[in-house]
C-alpha cells in the first residue's frame, strides 16, 4: 500500500470497522492512500503533493533571506548615517586646518 501525506483541518477519529479504529491528528500525516480516500478524511484533508513541500520549504527560504535583507539594510543606513556625519567631521577639520594655515602665513610673515 502506498503512502501519501495529507493535511487535516482538525483531529479525526476514523472508524473502519468495529473493531478498528484509526486517530488521526491535525496537521500534516503521513497514511495509506487506501486511507487518504476514504470519505471522511477526504471530506477534512487535503493531498499533500511533494511540489507543496518544496514550495512550503522555498517560502521558508525566502522569508530568511527577507529577514536578512531587513538586517543587511537596516545596518547599511546606520553604516550611511555614521558615513555622512564623518564627512561633516572631516569638512570642518578641513576649514579649521586652512584657517590654522593662514595664521601660521600670517604669522611667518610677521617675523
């Protein structure tokens, strides 16, 4: 018998006959397909096909990889803010140094 995987809306009790009587839990299970078609549990699941899996794994992937992105640009605007404000430093470190060199001109000349 094979197995298909099914996802179950809610937990199932499935009696198949008198004596048995198989539980099922919400969620993704993993069962006969004989199962799987009974009416019952077609009536409250849905297949699980293997493309479902591998999508549900790339949506995983892709909200990593946005997460990441939040991160890596959450860090460059604090890289860009630090940037600007160096800049800003470093202009008036340069109009203080000119005006440190003309008075040294001055200065020189005076002697």
């Amino acid at each position: 018998m094979s197995k298909v995987q099914i996802l179950l809306s809610k937990d199932l009790v499935i009696h198949l006959s008198k004596d048995e009587k198989v539980e099922l839990k919400a969620g993704i299970n993993e069962v006969d397909s004989e199962l799987a078609e009974h009416w019952y549990v077609a009536a409250h699941s849905q297949p699980i096909t293997s493309s479902d899996l591998e999508t549900d794994g790339l949506k995983k992937q892709l909200e990593d990889v946005q997460a990441e992105l939040a991160t890596a640009t959450t860090q460059l605007d604090e890289a860009n803010k630090t940037i600007t404000t160096l800049q800003a430093d470093a202009k008036k470190k340069d109009t203080e140094l000119a005006g440190l060199k003309k008075q040294l001109e001055a200065s020189s000349k005076e002697k």
